[in-house]
C-alpha cells in the first residue's frame, strides 16, 4: 500500500507542476492513469500531496539551501516531487526534530523502486545532508517578510498584500489561522425529513454534529468515523457538505417560496439546493454556468438532493444572461481568486499573482453589471466570493453603487461576520481565524421598486 500511495504523490504532484492543475484534478487523472485501486492508498497519497503543497514554499527553500548551487526546479518533475515527499515526511512531519533513520532509507528505497536508481542517483548524495540540515539558521537568514512567508507558508507578495490590507498584527492572525483547513460542516436537506430525523441518522453513521448558532440548517462536524461522502446518507441526499461561509450567504439571499430566483456562476450545485430548500421546492430558479462539465456536476448534485424547480442554462454571465424577463433574486458567486479557501486548496496561492487580483476583478465587474440588469423593481442582488481582497470584493461593490444609483446595500441578517471596508459597512466579512470557516465577503444590493434618476444640477 505505501508504494502505491507513494507513486499516486509523486505522479499527482508531478502532474499540478507540469499542467498547473489543482490538486484534485491531478489525483483524479493521476488514479486513471496508473489505474490504483487500493482506496487507502489513494487516500494516504493524496493526503501527502495536500499537505506537502501546503508547505511547498518551504519545503523548497530548505532543499534549494542543501543541494546549493541547483535549486529543486533545476531536476526532473519525478526528482522534485520526492525530493518535497521526502523532506515533508522525514523533516516537516517530526516538525524539523530527530530523524528516524530507517524511515529514511526506506523512503529512499521506495524512490529507486519507482523512479529507477540512474535517476535518483543525481539527488542520492543530498538525501544523508538533507536529514542533517536544520530549519533554524535559513529563517535565521530571511527578512520579516520572508520568514513570516516561510513560517505561515504563503507567497511574499501576499504577505506584503495582507500587511497593507489589515494591519501587521491582523495580517499575522490571519496568515497563522488559514495554515489549517477549518471544521467540515454540513447542511441538513430538510425537503427530505426534518432536521431532527436526519441529525439522528447521521448520529447513527457515527457523525457528532454541533449546531452552527445563528444559521439554519448548518451543523460544525466534530466527529466521523467515515467520510462523510461516502455515508449512506449522504448518497440519499439528506445533507450537503457545505462550509459555514456559503451556507451563510444562501440564508443571507432570503429566497421567498414562488418566486424566481437566478443562480449565476451555480456549479457545481450546492447554492442551487440551498436555494430550492429555502424556497421549498416551490418557484422557479435558473442556473447559470459558463461550464458545460461543471453541469454534469451540478446536475448529479441537484437530483441527489431532491431539488425539482433547477434548471441548468450553460452561458457566459460575462456577456449576457439569455433570460426573458428579470428575476426577484440573482445570487451571483463569480469566479474568484480563492484566498478565503487557501487552507482547503493550498495548490490555489503558489499559482497566483499580484495580477492575478486584477484579472478577476475584471470579469466580477462585467457579471455584476450583468446581473444588476436583470433584477427586477424590489428585487436584490447578492454578490459573495470567497476571497478577501478589497479589489475583488468593496471595490466592486462600491464601484456598482456609483454606477447605478437605482441600488443600495441592504443589511444582512445575521450579524456573523465583521462589517465590510471603505465604509460598506452593511456588507460582511469572514475570516478562518475568527469565524472558524472559509474567508468569505457578502453584499446584499437592492434594487429600488421605483427609482427616479438624479437631475443634473
């Protein structure tokens, strides 16, 4: 099992550094490839590919300082993912302590027999110096901004971002709280039982659940003996895996039953079935998605939650939404950097860019100038991301008011998150080392049911 755990991290990473793909996806096409069948190995190697991506930066530079003049790039895609593997399981595990030697060499053994030994003997003398080399002289070494980086395993450019942002001493709350993927929460699918029947059949699957306060339906996961997609509960479509963040900015939406409600940008599907709950099967809602594949999701998500009033419209929201008639409520979740969910997909933050920020907030503008078009007189308009940049979230928003002066924030209800920046203050944030789940931005905008344009003076 453990060599083929360990091929399934070698392949998987290898495929993320070639193709820049995230981490499932690479699983995904790494276990088609190699065919494994083995469910705990695929398991065992993916945890490793998770966790040795989350320490990717430094991971690196501790190998770049030991095989000095060459950096990890300089070597073969098989060579660098052992070499992360490597030093994450015989360093970064024991957190940079006492070294198990056998371990060691059975890892090293473990290398030959999948990568061949004419390849690993490039990197054979590095693997002794690589069990003696200490973590402390090299952050000794860096500046604040490259051992805060080093430390909480982010870009610098985004340590530099969240200094500016927040402040130096939130920044470091918030870099130190998104190492770590939050709870797992669930949402109950009450157009299936009650609430209470289904927490007691989970209970009976052996999942302890604590209510989430404040929200509907939302329960924190604090014990499971299986995991949680493969309950038999789960395939009957009694619960959804949805984190904290999104099911607060469903309830925020307010979706009335009979009305109509477009769900833009809604793959793979978990808005959607939030959406239908609220409004009890009763309405009509229209989801939108650029991605035909991403359907094939959403549509196996709506049928295994019972959702009946869905239908799916494959379409650009950057263009248009090819709708006849406006909707009383548009939930629009754009396409977004993913800072907020960097714990949970840490391939997300090595692959962006400063401009990266710019590019998105781009395409966010031309959805919610889309979306703003199509709201009907009394109706409203949420905009979220699970990102937490200004440009993506109040700079968007803010520029939206000015241009459309026929809208106007609405407050959102509850009260979980903090009040939004540059004075929008009815939006809301969320943060992982506050609120213990996805970092998150809501806006709620209403649109006025007679609205008057301002003469010029």
């Amino acid at each position: 099992m453990l060599k083929d755990a360990w091929t399934v991290a070698i392949e998987t990473l290898s495929w993320m550094e070639m193709q820049k793909l995230s981490e499932h996806m690479a699983l995904e096409r790494t276990v088609k490839q190699l065919a494994v069948k083995d469910p705990n190995a695929i398991r065992y190697g993916y945890g490793m590919v998770v966790e040795v991506t989350r320490q990717r930066n430094l991971i690196d530079k501790f190998v770049n300082v030991t095989v000095s003049p060459k950096k990890i790039g300089d070597y073969n895609l098989g060579i660098q993912s052992f070499l992360r593997l490597y030093v994450y399981q015989t360093r970064a595990v024991k957190s940079w302590g006492k070294v198990n030697l056998k371990e060691a060499e059975q890892m090293a053994a473990m290398g030959r027999s999948i990568l061949g030994w004419q390849t690993m003997r490039e990197i054979e003398q590095f693997l002794g110096f690589l069990l003696t080399q200490q973590l402390e002289p090299i952050l000794a070494t860096a500046d604040e901004v490259e051992r805060i980086s080093l430390e909480t395993f982010h870009p610098s450019w985004f340590v530099k971002y969240c200094f500016n942002l927040l402040g130096h001493n939130d920044a470091l709350a918030f870099l130190r709280g998104s190492i770590n993927p939050p709870p797992n929460y669930v949402r109950i699918n009450t157009l299936m039982a009650t609430e209470e029947a289904i927490v007691q059949k989970l209970g009976e699957e052996g999942v302890k659940l604590e209510k989430e306060p404040q929200l509907n339906y939302t329960y924190k996961v604090t014990e499971a003996k299986r995991p949680l997609n493969l309950l038999v509960s789960h395939k009957e479509g009694l619960f959804c895996i949805q984190d904290k963040a999104s099911c607060f900015a469903t309830q925020a939406a307010d979706p009335k039953v009979d009305t109509v409600v477009f769900d833009v940008c809604a793959a793979p599907g978990a808005k959607t079935t939030y959406i239908a709950q609220l409004m009890k099967n009763s309405g009509a809602i229209y989801s939108i998605d650029y991605s035909s594949r991403r359907l094939e999701a959403w549509k196996k998500e709506t049928a295994r939650m019972h959702t009946s009033i869905a239908q799916p419209l494959i379409a650009d929201a950057c263009a248009t939404l090819p709708l006849n008639g406006n909707a009383d409520l548009i939930v629009l979740d754009p396409p977004c950097t993913g800072i907020g969910i960097f714990a949970k997909q840490p391939s997300a933050k090595w692959r962006l860019r400063p401009k990266s920020i710019e590019k998105m907030a781009e395409i966010q503008w031309q959805m919610i100038n889309r979306c703003g078009e199509k709201v009907a007189p009394g109706g409203a308009l949420i905009y979220s991301t699970c990102s937490i940049t200004l440009e993506e979230n109040e700079a968007i928003v803010g520029r939206f008011l000015k241009e459309h002066e026929e809208f106007s924030l609405a407050e959102i209800e509850p009260k979980i998150g903090l009040p939004g920046l540059q004075g929008l203050t009815q939006c809301q944030r969320l943060y992982p080392h506050i609120h213990r789940c996805n970092g998150f931005f809501i806006a709620k905008l209403r649109k006025e049911q007679a609205f008057l344009p301002k003469l010029p003076i």
